[in-house]
C-alpha cells in the first residue's frame, strides 16, 4: 500500500490533515486541528477495489435484465461501460493492461461496504487502527500512502496471503522486541503518534469469495430506477 492514489496525490495535504484525525495524540500533520474525539476513518485501498474486478461476461448477464427493461440509469450505466470495456479491450491488445477484460469497482465496493451491518463486515478482511500516512514532500513520492509493514504475521492482510513468513523475512519482524537504549524509530512509529485508520484489504480471503461480492453487487446497482 505504498502507490498514490488519484484522489490522495491530488492534494496529499488535505489527505494527510484528514488521516491525523483518527487520533487525538496524532503528530503526522502538526497543522491539523485537534478534535475533542478521533474521527472513525475506513479506507478501501486499491489494494482491495483491485480484487474485485467486474468482467464483461459478468456485467452482461447482471445487467440484462434491467436493460431490456430500458431503465434509464441502466441505459447511462450501459452506455459508460460499453465505451470503458472497449477501451479496456484496446489496452490489453496493447498490453498496455492487465490480460484480464475487468473493471475495477473502486466506487461501488466503497459504498457496498458501508451499506452493510457489523455482521456481514465481520467477514471481511479489515486491519484496524493501521497507522496509515501520507507523504506531503517527497521529491518521487509525494501523495503516497505508508504504512509500518516491519511486523508480519499479525495482520490480516498477512493471514490472507497464507499466514506464513518468507524465510529471509525473519529479521524483520520486530514484534516482542527489546528496543530500549535504541534510536531508530524515526517518524515515530511505535510511540504513539502516529494515524489511526481501518483498512480494508479484501471481502474474502479466497479470490472466489471476492467475485461472490462482485455477484452480490449487481442487483443492486441495476435495480435502480
């Protein structure tokens, strides 16, 4: 989760501001103002929006049905995603893209996740209280995302993969480690300074239950009027 994302890279002082809100002791953003509580902040990274791909196949026999209909929001959605899978179509016969035809639901899977009860979220893959900043003066690297991945094994995201570490990787996980007397935590990484954001990685932790959420998506969007 290091890339820059449109919206963040657009205005990374604005991202950043919002993201050392989510803890009263943050000092990511000294300029930020500070709230009398911390603001409860869920990002859906590329990360996650990327796993849940809508391929053409799919979208036709979700869509079908509204679309004889001649729904007028389907008609618009038609005519949008037909222009955007044939410009996918282009992009990979250039291999400029991905081999796969698919459109990412980076919007929909946003508001799917809101729309659903603390249930149904339990099945998601969700890394709370990540302490997620944004880079406001790189030179390279302005707008992007960082997140402390010094300790693995712990995280969801790390149990998604397999849950297991890679052999070389040892020397990196510090968890349980003495670090007294030492000063190499720059940024403030485990002092408690930094953001306090939840993030979501995925809706399943197999490829299959991501394309079920994908499924479970269509009929609503297309039963709209």
């Amino acid at each position: 989760m290091t890339n820059s994302e449109f919206n963040i890279a657009t205005d990374p002082e604005a991202a950043s501001i919002l993201f050392s809100l989510t803890s009263t002791t943050s000092e990511t953003h000294p300029s930020a103002p500070r709230l009398p509580r911390p603001l409860k902040l869920i990002l859906v990274p590329l990360d996650a929006t990327h796993q849940h791909g809508l391929q053409e196949n799919l979208y036709k026999s979700l869509a079908a049905r509204a679309i004889k209909e001649g729904a007028p929001l389907t008609s618009f959605l038609d005519a949008i995603l037909q222009r955007t899978y044939r410009k996918l179509h282009s992009l990979v016969s250039q291999r400029r893209e991905s081999d796969v035809v698919e459109f990412h639901m980076h919007d929909p899977l946003c508001v799917y996740y809101a729309m659903l009860d603390d249930n149904a979220r339990k099945e998601w893959i969700v890394e709370a209280n990540a302490d997620v900043r944004v880079e406001c003066t790189g030179t390279w690297t302005r707008g992007m995302t960082l997140l402390d991945q010094r300790v693995r094994g712990q995280r969801p995201f790390d149990k998604k993969q397999g849950g297991s570490k890679d052999q070389g990787e040892e020397g990196e996980d510090m968890m349980g480690e003495d670090f007294e007397g030492v000063d190499d935590d720059e940024g403030g990484w485990r002092c408690g300074i930094g953001n306090r954001v939840d993030i979501v990685w995925a809706s399943s932790v197999e490829k299959s239950g991501n394309l079920k959420t994908v499924e479970a998506m269509g009929p609503i969007i297309w039963d709209l009027k």
